[in-house]
C-alpha cells in the first residue's frame, strides 16, 4: 500500500483537530487555547526505546505517554498532536499499521489529544516514531525545572522503578510476568495532576531518565543542590536493599512526575485526591545527597539513562 494510502485510510479517520484539513495539506493550522499554548516533541525508535517483539498497540501507546507526561510536568494538559511515523520496508506485516493506528486513535481519545497532522515514510532500518504535542498551561506560564528555591519539598507521584522491573522480566525473567506492562504502556499520573503541578510546584518535570538523574536535573536548573531520603521513595514492589533502591531510582521510563513546592503547600497537595509523596528537599549549594536508614549513601557515578548509548534498553541493565 502506498504511504498516501496509509493516510486515506488509516489516519485521515483520527484526524479530528479542528485545522487538521483531512490530511489533505502539508500545514495544519494549530488551535489557540484560552492559556498559553506549549509544545514537546519525542522519537522512539526501535531496539533503543522498544524491543522489535513489543506488540505493535503498546508501542502506539507509549508514544502518546511519554510526549503527555512533558505536557502534565508542566502544568498544562494535552490538545492537539502531529504524528511522524518511519515504517520499515521489511521485517514487518503492513497489516500492523492498521493495528498500530487503531491503538493510537484510541490513546489520544483517552487523553483528550486531536490529530492535527504528520508525515509517513518507509524507512530501511526499524520502525520509528516521532510525537509533537502541543498543551495548554491551566496557569499564566508553564512550570519550570529552574524555579525551585532551596527549602522546598520535593515530591514524586504514583511509584518507581516499574519499568525496570518489567525490563528485567524481559531479559532476564526476573521477577513477575505482570511488571511487563510497566515497561511497554507506562502508568502516567491522571490528566488531574496538570492542575496540583500548575497551583502548587515551584519546579516540575517528568521522569523518563531515572529518579536520581532527574532530580539533580531540576534542582541543577534552579541553581541549588537536592537531597533525597531513599527510604521515603515509593519503589514498586518495595525495595529490599539499597542496591536494588539505587537500580531502581537511576533506570528510568517511570514517567511519573517529580516536583518541588513550598513547605506551606503540603496540606494541599496532599489532600489533592493524587497518589504523591515527599521524597526530599531542595537546599543551598549543588549536587545530590542521599540517605538511607539516617545515613548517607555514596551514589555511583551515573544517575541516569544516557539516551546516546548504542543498545537502547539493553544499555539499561
């Protein structure tokens, strides 16, 4: 079938913004919020985001949540979304692509997100997949990684290190089977959490690189040191070491949301109806220090995925 094709029938149907034009042009015209509009943009590709065996549906899925968890992290919810998709020339039945849009169409109405455009091309190498997401603040201004002032609380939602389990499930069965779905479909916190990070963070951002990396990205961003109290994180599944805390914390693919907000603001986002816990503060100076059981843990060298290394999850164990 050819790539025009391809939009005739499977993507001018879920093309529902409102200057999507059917498809039919090369620009879409992108609709103005009552907020300030932004905008995110993330690639998957094949054998470094997802393994070439992942079901085709949850690929589709996790391409929308990893581009909505930006938009959340900055106290804006998700509106309208153009779409690059590289499909292989061999090694997959062109019948996915029907699958893989259904999926997508459906992963958009869950969050609200109208197609406004794309590009589809063949590609020699694996599949390949590129999200642009625009999102409106609820707030004057999105939130930022560089507004936190040192006293403030950190906190993250939902749990961490699931993905991880479910990697390690896949590569090396260990574990439980049901952690698989962490790391194919990521749990993000609910559309609501635009609104606890818009009112109450000082500082906020995804979670896609690891626990510990990304927060000494934020508190980096806002000119000051962070400290964490490992015992205080909420790891999936528990934690029985704090070796498996620190593999944990550093793996990544959570895209849960990590923010800082004043000590006063407790009460209110704690009572936000939002599964969030208070991991840590913000402080004067710079670098990261963890604790664990009252004592500080000498963390290793890399906190973080590194997106430039060459095997993709496998470069994560």
């Amino acid at each position: 079938m050819a790539e025009k094709d391809w939009i005739r029938q499977y993507f001018a149907p879920l093309a529902k913004a409102p200057g999507a034009a059917g498809l039919t042009d090369d620009t879409a015209e992108i609709s103005k919020g009552y907020g300030p509009l932004i905008a995110t943009v993330d690639a998957m590709v094949e054998g470094v985001h997802f393994f070439a065996d992942d079901p085709v549906e949850t690929i589709a899925r996790k391409l929308v949540r990893v581009n909505v968890s930006d938009i959340l992290g900055s106290g804006a919810v998700p509106r309208e979304a153009l779409l690059t998709l590289g499909w292989p020339q061999a090694g997959r039945n062109p019948g996915q692509i029907g699958t893989f849009a259904d999926s997508f169409g459906t992963e958009l109405d869950r969050w609200g997100i109208l197609l406004a455009g794309g590009d589809t091309v063949m590609t020699p190498g694996g599949l390949f997949l590129s999200l642009t997401l625009t999102g409106e603040c609820l707030g004057p201004a999105p939130v930022r990684r560089g507004g936190g002032k040192a006293g403030d609380d950190v906190w993250v939602t939902g749990e961490i290190g699931a993905a991880r389990r479910g990697y390690l499930w896949k590569t090396q069965g260990l574990g439980e089977a049901g952690w698989l779905n962490a790391l194919q479909v990521p749990e993000l916190p609910p559309l609501e959490a635009a609104g606890l990070i818009s009112a109450h963070a000082s500082a906020a951002m995804d979670i896609s690189d690891g626990l510990l990396g990304d927060l000494s990205s934020l508190a980096a961003a806002s000119g000051l040191g962070a400290q964490i109290d490992l015992d205080q994180v909420p790891f999936a599944g528990g934690a029985a070491s704090l070796e498996e805390m620190i593999d944990l914390s550093s793996w990544g693919d959570d895209y849960q949301l990590l923010f800082a907000a004043p000590p006063q603001a407790a009460g209110f986002i704690q009572d936000f109806g939002l599964r969030v816990t208070r991991i840590g503060r913000l402080a004067e100076g710079a670098g990261l220090v963890a604790s664990h059981c009252g004592k500080p843990v000498n963390l290793p060298e890399t906190l973080a995925f590194e997106h430039g290394r060459v095997g993709g999850p496998a470069a994560r164990s």
